[in-house]
C-alpha cells in the first residue's frame, strides 16, 4: 500500500489532483492491477488501473 499527501499536483494515477491511497494487486491469473482511493477539496475518487 502507498500513501501519497494531498498535493495541488495532477500526479495521482488516477488523473486527479490530491492525496490517494494505492493498492496493489495481482489476480490468480498474474495480472497486476491497483486499487485507488483519492481525496481533493472533499470530492473522493475511486478507480482500478492497469499495472505493468
């Protein structure tokens, strides 16, 4: 897990401003992908990306 600080940055995978959690996963197939929860301002964000 990875926790980032609430920045004014666009650097969250998720393409949002702010702080976000990262989780990462990997199915039983041994695809990756991460689980992200994002805050900025009080609008929450929550998206699955591909990982490499």
């Amino acid at each position: 897990m990875t926790v980032q600080p609430d920045r004014d940055d666009y650097d969250s995978p998720l393409g949002t401003r702010g702080g976000y959690v990262r989780i990462d996963l990997t199915c039983s197939n041994g695809h990756g992908f991460a689980f992200i929860v994002g805050n900025h301002k009080g609008a929450e964000f929550v998206g699955v990306v591909h990982r490499a």
